[in-house]
C-alpha cells in the first residue's frame, strides 16, 4: 500500500460522517439482557449491555472516543475504566457496572496533544502510561492511586511523571514481566534521550519503567526489511518473556511488531543491542496493524485493517493466525473469517477466546480452542446505526480478569460496559504444567554481555532466594527473595556494571538448592 493510499484511507478515518453522528443517550441503572438479538438498541448474541455512557457523559463530546484500558485496585478491589478521548484519559469507577461514575480525566500535555485521533494506554505497577498523536506530548506517567481519593465531583488530574525523549507516538506496549515499554509509530524528540534513538521513529523506542516515575530510555530496534518504506516501522507490538514451543529463545525477552506489511519478531533481552529473529508477509496483505498471542505463545492472531477495503480477493472481516512453532521461520497458518464484511482493529486473547475490536459491527469474541476450527460463538454491535465499511464504532477492549466485566470504547456511542453471559476464562498465573524436580537450567546466553537468563523450576510454593556471586563466593546481585509459586520462573542478570569473569547464579530455600555458571566477556 502507497502512503498516498494510507492517507486517504486515515481521512475517511477522521472525517466520515459517523463521527458526526449525534451520540447515544447513556444507559445505567440496570442490565439489559440480550433478548432475540436485542439489547437496547445494539444488535447482540450472548452478550449483555451492563451500561453505556454517552460521549457527552464521558466529557468527551467534541472528540474521537479511541484507545481503552483497564486497572484493578486490588488493596480496594475496585475496577477502572481508562478510556482515551480526543482531548484526555477519562478514568470511570466500573466496580459496580451497572451504575459507572465518572471520576474525572488527564488532558493531554499541549494545545496539538488535546484534539486527536489516537491515545494508547497501558498499566503497569499501578501506574498509567499514555502516548498521544500529538505534537510534544511525550509519554505521559499517571500514578493511578490518585484515583482513590475522588471526592464525588468529576476533575482534571495532574499526571506524576513525563518521559520527553519522545515528541508524539501511535501505540505503546508493555511487557509487565520484564518492566520495559516499548513506543511504536513515534517521533523522536529533542531530548538527550532521543538523540541516543538511532532507529529515528521506526521500529520500537524501549524505555526502562522498573521505577514507574523514572522512566529512562534503554535502546530501539527496527527491521528494514520490513514497512511500507523498508525502513522497519512498526505500527504495533506485544512483547513477552517467551514460553513457547521454540527451545532456542524460551526465557528471552521477544517482541512482535505488527509493520505495516510483515509481521516483524525480535530478541529483545539485551536493549541495547536487540537482535532480529524472523519476518514474514502473508496473501492479500493490507496493512499488518496488530496482534496477540495465545496463551502458549504457539499461535499469533493478527488483524489487518485495510485488506477488506483495498483487496477485492477479501471479501470478509478476517482474522490472520500465524504459526511460530519455530520464531526464525514464522508461518502464515490459515485465516478465520466473520460473517461480516467491515474493517476490524485492535484484537485481544483471553484463554480459548478472542476478543476482538471490529469497528461497525463491534466487540465479536471467537472460540480459538481449536485453532484450526475457530467460531464466533458471541458478538455486541456497538455501532448500532450501520455495519459500513468504515472506521467509527469499536477500536478497543479490554477485560477484567476479576469480574469478567468487560470495557469497549466505541465511537460514537462512547463507553460500552458489557458482560458476555457463556464465556467462562481460567487463568493461569504461571504454565499450567508444574516441573516434577527442583533445577535451574544453564544460563543463555553463555557466555554473555551484559545479559543472560535462567529458568528455575519448582515442583510446589515456596520462599526462595535468587544470587549472584562472583568466583570468590561474594554476593554481587540479589534477582529474587521471597514466595513463588509453583512453576517455572525467568530471571534475568544484568552485569553491565561488573567486570569480565565468571559468575554463580545460586537459588535456596529450606528444601533446595540448585545452581548454574556463567561467563561474562567484555
């Protein structure tokens, strides 16, 4: 696809008479069963409306209703709606779903940065992190515990931190495991920080948010084998510790980016020298907008916004599922198709189900047990005026784990709160199978620098410590202390600061002990 194709299809986006559309009235106070199809006035199956929230009732009238996601306070077990307008992060208290409350919003940082398309949100450590479409804004921090102390009148919050070494960017991702974000389709800055970004906006910009008000820039990688331009830009990406099938890179730190044309996979353990791992293009490639995982990190679905309006061999909705069995030769596995004909955006993984944000015809949830025989088995129309091929209605999910309730932010109906009634999801915390011994496997890489991983494994729950010593015997890193469960766990060991040589990684408890080597060369 052609930038000139791009920006057409960007201003049917931003200027089709959907977003003109007068918003729908709010409904709170009571569920609204789906009966016959039917709930209010939003076609449905297997879905019911808990409440809606108008544009107007979200303060957010004059702007776009985009990204959304969601923060459990679990010292107050309370839900939160993090809902990105055109003008702010609207923040709503769902804990009670039939009866939302508006707690108030975080505007963006400047006039350009306050009336535009796209915000991203993400959580992390209780702490809010947002990117905007718009000039300067740089990445916004917000210290979500703010939030407890609303006093019944809605208000404009102050965000805790900033990170500038960003001008503006289209998505964010981050990979709570590891504490690192990674900034998609972004502008550098002026910042130091961004002086230090040789990738220049393409690919990922990786920003160390361990100390959630620190955040400080840590590396960049882009594939230019891959964009529009050849030059790596990626539109979106998941990041993970890696637990799948491929032996190589299990325990690595890995991103996918989703980059316009491929799906692009990096080895991003080390940030300041990540490696490319794999690239692939797949048939009637549009624009290779965005994925997720499954839980076994086998299968990457991935949506493609635009084949459905600019390849006439597409002629429904679809969803791409890629094969990464082996990371270096990812492989185009098959595509599911919906009975719609629509665009589709932002999708999620949940268990045996997918979420997925297909704009018009709204929030439609797939079966993926078998992945070879997906199925919609439920679907909420949250763009009850038409099922157009065009770009109003749902951009984004998000579900409570807690309460199953879930949260989708369509334009221009606002915020939609729904509970999709057949749909059961177990969590795992950790894989579900448990190791039979106690062992910490060898370090990789090795030799390394500055890092390398090890995995250790637990046959039940219990308090361990994670060292570094050095070949003396001194302690010179502690990676973990304390309870862990059942499972395989990940450390990671950082020696940029030591010297070259060889180094214990020692793991005990009461019961265990277990240990590896590693070689550190400068």
């Amino acid at each position: 696809m052609t930038k000139f194709t791009y920006l057409i299809l960007l201003s049917l986006c931003i200027f089709h008479p959907a977003s003109a559309q007068l918003s729908q009235q709010s409904i709170t106070g009571s569920r609204v069963k789906c009966v016959n199809h039917l709930a209010a006035d939003h076609a449905c199956s297997e879905i019911d409306l808990l409440a809606r929230l108008s544009k107007n009732d979200l303060d957010a009238e004059s702007g776009w209703i985009n990204d959304i996601w969601g923060w459990t306070d679990s010292l107050k077990s309370r839900e939160y709606a993090l809902v990105g307008t055109g003008k702010s992060v609207v923040f709503v208290d769902v804990t009670d779903p039939v009866n939302p409350v508006r707690l108030g919003k975080l505007p963006g940082r400047t006039s350009e940065s306050n009336d535009v398309l796209w915000r991203d949100i993400k959580v992390y450590k209780d702490h809010m992190f947002v990117t905007v479409d718009g000039e300067e804004n740089g990445m916004q921090v917000f210290d979500l515990h703010q939030l407890r102390t609303f006093g019944g009148i809605p208000k404009d919050f102050k965000e805790s931190a900033h990170y500038d070494g960003i001008s503006k960017a289209h998505n964010l991702a981050i990979n709570e495991e590891s504490g690192f974000a990674y900034i998609t389709g972004y502008q550098p800055s002026s910042s130091s920080s961004a002086l230090m970004d040789t990738c220049k906006g393409r690919g990922l910009h990786i920003v160390d948010i361990r100390e959630p008000i620190n955040p400080v820039y840590a590396g960049c990688f882009a594939d230019p084998s891959t964009g529009n331009r050849r030059d790596g830009y990626t539109h979106d990406a998941q990041c993970v510790i890696y637990r799948g099938p491929d032996v190589q890179y299990r325990g690595r730190e890995i991103c996918i980016g989703s980059n316009e044309t491929h799906i692009s996979i990096a080895d991003v353990t080390d940030k300041s020298n990540p490696v490319p791992v794999g690239a692939a293009t797949y048939p009637q490639q549009g624009y290779t907008h965005q994925g997720w995982l499954t839980d076994d990190h086998r299968y990457f679905l991935m949506n493609d916004e635009f084949d459905e309006v600019t390849n006439p061999e597409v002629k429904n909705t679809r969803t791409i599922i890629w094969d990464l069995t082996d990371l270096e030769d990812p492989r185009y596995h098959s595509s599911f198709f919906y009975p719609t004909e629509n665009p589709d955006h932002n999708l999620y993984v949940h268990g045996n189900y997918m979420y997925a944000a297909n704009y018009t015809t709204g929030l439609r949830i797939v079966d993926i047990s078998e992945i070879d025989k997906p199925r919609e088995i439920a679907f909420f129309d949250t763009h009850p005026k038409d099922d157009d091929s065009n770009f109003g209605g749902a951009w984004s999910s998000f579900r409570f784990q807690g309460s199953g309730t879930t949260i989708v932010s369509s334009d221009p109906a606002g915020l939609l709160i729904l509970d999709p009634v057949t749909v059961t999801i177990t969590y795992a915390d950790e894989p579900i199978a448990i190791p039979e011994s106690f062992s910490l496997s060898a370090t990789y890489p090795n030799p390394f620098n500055p890092l390398t991983s090890t995995t250790l494994s637990l046959p039940q729950q219990t308090d361990i410590q994670v060292e570094v010593l050095d070949i003396l015997g001194r302690h010179v890193d502690l990676l973990h202390e304390g309870p862990l469960p059942a499972g395989e766990h990940v450390f990671t060991f950082d020696a940029k600061q030591l010297p070259s040589g060889s180094y214990y990684i020692r793991a005990h408890s009461n019961q265990y002990t277990a240990g590896t080597r590693a070689i550190l060369v400068k």
